[in-house]
C-alpha cells in the first residue's frame, strides 16, 4: 500500500497545469501514487495527461469522467486511492517535493491531517495560524479549529479519516472546499502543524469561473449551506455560535462583497442575495444579525445597509437562484457521498 496518494482534477488545463506536471515528473518514490482525474475536459488535457502517464516514474493513473466539477474529480480519485494519506492538488498549483519525506515518517503517528505552510508570491503564510507541533485530543477546542482551519488544500489527510466519517466533497459546484470549514472540527482527533512550505498557490490562474461575473460564483450559497446544516445539530452552543459567524461570511458578506464594490449595477444582484439569505437563515435558525458584524469603510457599511433595507422590498429570491444554478450547471446541487447511491441533491435552502 502507498503512502501518499497525490489526488489533482483538471478540467480545460493546458497552458496551466504544466508547472504540476513537471514536478509530478520528478516522484519516483515506490511509496507515492498519482491519480491525475480528467473533469470533462474540452481541450487536450486528457491527451496531455495520457502522455504524462506513459514516462511516470511513479504509480500513476489517469481517468475521464464528466464535468462534476472538481468535488466530482476528488470524490472519484479518492474512491481509486491507495495511500495512507491522500493530498488534493489543485492542477494550476504546485507542491515542494521535499515534503514528501516528512509525510512519510509523520504517518505512523497516524494523524486525522497534517498541515503545511503555503507559498503565495512572495508571502509564506501559515493558514492555520498556529505554531509547529502536534495538536492531539485536548490540546485544541473544536470552537477554535472552527475559526483557524485554515485552507484545505495546506493540508493532507489520513485517508481513513475521511472514509470512516463519510466525508466527500459536493459534486457539480465551485467553491467545493467551504463546507469543510464547517465539518472538519467536529471529526479531528488531532493533527500535526509542520513548519515546511508544502503547497505553492498560483495567484495567476485564479479560475475564471470564480469570478463575479460567472453563474457558478453563487455555488459559494450551496457549498455554506451544505456545510453549515451538517454539523449544525453537532454544535455547542459556543460552536454553534462560531459556526454562524462562519455561515455569514461564507454566504452572505463574501457573496455580497464583490457585488457592492462592483459598479451599481451589481448592486440589485446584492440585494438580491440578501433577500435569500433571509429565508435560509430562517430555515436553518440562524441568530446572529449581519448588520451586527459587518465591516469594511463607512462608504462600504453605509452602502451594505440600505441594500440590506432595499432588499425587504424583494419578493422571494429562491426561483431566481434555481435558475442561476440551472444555467450554470444544468442541474441541482449535489452532495455526493462516498457510495454514489447516496447521493443527495439540495437546493438553496433546507427544503427537502
């Protein structure tokens, strides 16, 4: 059995994968696997990653499947990993090899995940915000790993962590990660924090379909609402307390943020998510009141307060967002577990 399954989607990625690949060409350790998932791609990239496959000096697989988005991509190289632990690596990024020995030797501690420090440009940034060392049972409060999570992607996981709990990743969306804000602090027994540069995050090759002009850039609704209604019933009242703060930021404050700095004519589209978030946090009985929390300059706080009273002029929002979503994907949300048949599908809200 390996010890390290190195799991990467690509969807459309010639011109932006090659910096992955040719580190990827340079594994030769027995004890490492690469599972490279073709997300329906339009473009070479599978042919790419077929020749890619044929000079590997390590385990090596390549599968196609249709455009699930990258959840889809993860849960599928999951379902084909080996590895004692299993690292998603987004194909526009990049990984220092030399960490791949300390993961090694870290694994007979067994830990739910190991955490590296992440090259952005010029910054090293530790994620997690904590200081090197091992974090078992008591030495954390859930509330706090609730707040300092950190990036997923920083992070490798023990595989049986993930299966036993049941965790995968939604499936047709962007912005797949979010929900594990919510989710991983209520599963991690302990982790490690390592002092090394693991993940080097290209800031170039933000995907487009993340920015404020693409449908999917709503997926960021589903994926908080996904993560929230999990683990909300899990929660101390102190947890579930950091949980709401984290839905509002997730859902509301980093949806709207963008609209509201955008030209005017983006702000009916903010008002627009503030009506909706009405009905969700109605639906999942949320407490905390934005316009307690909000922040920014007083321009961007007097502006987020009179579309937040605009919006109460807005007639329901959900119809609007089904078709957003169904323009961008041609479907509903899905939460995809581990065992396809599983599979649920969820809309806006927690109507079911």
């Amino acid at each position: 059995m390996a010890t390290l399954s190195i799991i990467s989607p690509f969807h459309d990625s010639v011109g932006k994968c090659e910096g992955l690949l040719g580190t990827l060409e340079n594994v030769s350790d027995p004890q490492v696997e690469i599972i490279l998932v073709d997300d329906g791609s339009s473009d070479d990239t599978l042919a790419l990653l077929e020749r890619f496959r044929e000079t590997a000096s390590t385990r090596t697989l390549v599968v196609a499947q249709e455009n699930r988005g990258p959840g889809g991509a993860r849960n599928h190289g999951l379902k084909m990993a080996n590895g004692d632990y299993v690292w998603f690596v987004d194909s526009d990024d990049n990984i220092n090899l030399s960490v791949i020995e300390e993961i090694k030797m870290l694994a007979k501690e067994e830990y739910d995940f190991i955490d590296f420090n992440v090259e952005e440009g010029s910054r090293v940034c530790n994620t997690i915000g904590l200081p090197p060392g091992d974090y078992s049972a008591g030495t954390f409060e859930k509330e706090d790993l609730i707040d300092r999570l950190g990036r997923v992607w920083a992070k490798v996981f023990r595989r049986a962590f993930i299966m036993n709990n049941n965790i995968a990743y939604p499936e047709f969306c962007i912005y797949e990660d979010n929900p594990y804000e919510f989710i991983y602090p209520f599963y991690v027994e302990n982790f490690y924090k390592s002092a090394s540069v693991g993940y080097q995050y290209n800031e170039e090759c933000v995907s487009i379909t993340r920015g404020g002009d693409s449908l999917r850039f709503f997926d960021r609704m589903y994926t908080a609402v996904y993560g929230f209604s999990r683990t909300k019933d899990m929660a101390s009242q102190r947890e579930r307390k950091r949980l709401e703060e984290k839905f509002v930021r997730l859902y509301l404050f980093n949806t709207v943020g963008r609209q509201i700095r955008g030209p005017a004519g983006k702000w009916l589209v903010a008002a627009r998510v503030m009506r909706q978030y009405r009905d969700v946090a109605k639906e999942q009985d949320i407490a905390l009141k934005p316009l307690s929390v909000v922040s920014g300059n007083y321009k961007y706080k007097s502006l987020f307060i009179f579309l937040w009273a605009f919006s109460f002029l807005l007639p329901c929002q959900e119809g609007y967002f089904h078709r957003i979503r169904f323009q961008a994907w041609g479907r509903p949300f899905v939460d995809s577990q581990p065992d396809e048949s599983a599979a649920q599908t969820h809309p806006l809200n927690s109507h079911t």
